[in-house]
C-alpha cells in the first residue's frame, strides 16, 4: 500500500511538472516591415511593449525593420506559408494575396490621419477588414496610417494643369497607382524607389510620387526644390499575421495580439505625423518648397483622381462594396 501510494505520489508530481510546463510555454512572434526610423517601427515598438507586457513574456516579439527578412513580396509570402509570423508591409503588397486591399490605394477616403484612425477603429469597419485574407489563411490585425503622399520635382506643381506632360515615377504598376496619374495627363513610370532618385537626375523622369517623410529621409532636396502635397492622398499599411501562429497560441493570447495591435495605432500614427512636420521643416531648411494646392485647385485634384478611382473599384465588386462602407463610416466619423 505504501508502494503504491509512493508511485501515486510520483506520478502526481510529474503531471505538476508537465502541466507547469505547458503554462510557462513561450512563443515567438517575428515580424517584419521593409522600412526603418517611421510610423511603421513605431507601431511595432508599440505593439511589442504590450504584448509582452500583456502576456507576462509568453509571447516574444522579435521586430525587424529594412526588410530584414527579405523585401516585401518575399515577406508576405513568408506569412502566408507560415515561415514567417506576421508583417507590416505597404497595403499594396497584400493585393495579390487578397484583393479587397486595394481600397487603401483610393485617394479621397478620410480628412486627416485622425480621422483615419477613427474610421478604420469603427467597429463594423475594423471587423469587415479583420476579415481580409482568411481564406488565404491569414489574419489582418491592424491597418493605420503611415504619411502624406507627394510628388517631387524640379518645376512647381501648384495646380491640375501643372501635371500635363511629366514623366512621375509611381510606386508600383497598380491601376490605381497608374490610372489616376494618366487622367492629369502625364505619363506614369513604375519604378523601385531606389531607382529614382538617379532617374530624376539624369531626365529620365521629371518627378517622383513618394511619401513626403520617405523623400526628406532620402534628401531628395538636393536635386529637386520642390515638393507638392497631394491632398487627401495618404499611405497606409498593414499588420497580417499567419493564422496558423494564432491558433497556436491560443483564443486568450490571440486576443492579447488583436487588442495591441488595435491599441498601438493611435499613438503611432500620432508619431507620423510628427514624423511628417519635420520633413516638412527639414524641407525648408534645405531651401526647398512645400506646395499647398489651393482649395479650389485641390477640389478639381478630387475629383479627377476619385472619378477614375471608382472606375476601377467598381470593376472588382468586393472591393468597391468596402470602398463604400468605409467612405460612408468616414462621412458618419466626422
């Protein structure tokens, strides 16, 4: 009896080890942006800090920037496979994983960046997008976000007219990157951001479409004056993680990771923006010129770019149905 109460005894440990094992279970969740020193490494200094403060340490975050694990295309795959966690590219690199995301490339949808942040926290909004790429098996928890978009040149753009015949570089081949350029009467050239700066050099091209933070970073001042802000023209980007991971860890970690992510876009955003002030001020200080389309010469902007927006939304009926969710969320989140 004695005996047996000692294997009892012992076997009831083990299974205390065993079970004390499993709860102190960590995992790791990488992921990766293609970008440095923005909006996006701040979310995911931001996103870190909660969620392993959250999790008491069982979910390590381990963030790389500058494309680290490998160029975009290469890092939405690696999510997609699960070879990767998660990743925080440019929204228009999850197009050819799920096409809804192609409305974060029309121009005209919220006012400022707050504003986006409290349409896209909206929660009919935030569920409808949640839902982008689970039937590629992945999930999107977070899209906020990440700067103005501009156009660089040698000669002033301060009104619709002024974009008739220029070459612009566009960021990618999209038809919503391509299409709305065409319609102001210039000639869209896609080409790697690397690339443009010795193109705009040598004549190649007259202009460059990038993010105003991206350009100062890059000192584009020392080969052109200006830069035209594009009103209500932003860039935004994503945070999809593998669904895989998230079943792994668990409905109660899971959640940890949604409510950061969720939790981190205001303050990073916030971040942004100032972000995007001091590349205007270093702008300046570097005699270039920051242009305001005037009012009436941002309304015709508007409409030119949004007609040929709807044009090309309308042909991919998913899409075109989220486009317009989101802009009456954003009409109603004034």
């Amino acid at each position: 009896m004695l005996k047996a109460l000692k294997c009892f005894g012992l076997a009831a440990a083990g299974l205390l080890v065993s079970l004390n094992l499993a709860s102190a279970q960590t995992y790791t969740l990488k992921i990766g942006s293609g970008t440095v020193n923005d909006t996006s490494q701040e979310w995911l200094r931001l996103f870190k800090q909660g969620v392993e403060k959250r999790s008491n340490g069982k979910i390590k975050v381990e963030t790389y920037v500058a494309s680290a694990l490998g160029p975009n295309p290469r890092l939405v795959e690696g999510v997609a496979l699960g070879t990767i966690e998660a990743g925080v590219p440019n929204t228009g690199f999850w197009v050819s994983l799920e096409p809804r995301f192609v409305v974060f490339d029309a121009v005209g949808m919220f006012d400022t960046p707050e504003h986006a942040v409290k349409v896209l926290q909206d929660p009919e909004i935030h569920k409808m997008v949640s839902s982008y790429g689970t039937e590629k098996g992945v999930e999107t928890i977070s899209v906020f976000w990440h700067s103005p978009l501009a156009v660089i040149t040698k000669k002033p753009i301060r009104t619709v007219a002024d974009f008739a015949g220029l070459k612009l570089r566009t960021p990618g081949g999209a038809p919503l990157a391509v299409k709305p350029v065409e319609k102001l009467k210039a000639s869209p050239i896609s080409m790697p951001i690397n690339d443009a700066l010795p193109a705009l050099q040598n004549g190649t091209i007259d202009g460059i479409i990038t993010g105003s933070t991206v350009a100062a970073t890059l000192k584009y001042y020392d080969v052109a004056k200006y830069m035209t802000m594009l009103p209500k023209t932003m860039i935004f980007v994503s945070a999809v993680v593998n669904e895989g991971f998230m079943k792994k860890i668990g409905p109660e970690l899971a959640t940890i990771v949604r409510e950061e992510a969720l939790k981190a876009e205001g303050p990073a955003v916030k971040w942004g923006e100032a972000d995007a002030k001091n590349a205007e001020k270093a702008w300046k200080e570097h005699s270039g010129e920051v242009i305001e389309m005037a009012p009436k010469e941002a309304e015709q902007y508007l409409a030119e770019v949004t007609e040929v927006d709807n044009s090309i939304l309308s042909q991919n009926p998913k899409a075109y149905t989220d486009y317009k969710k989101i802009l009456a969320a954003a009409k109603k989140d004034k």
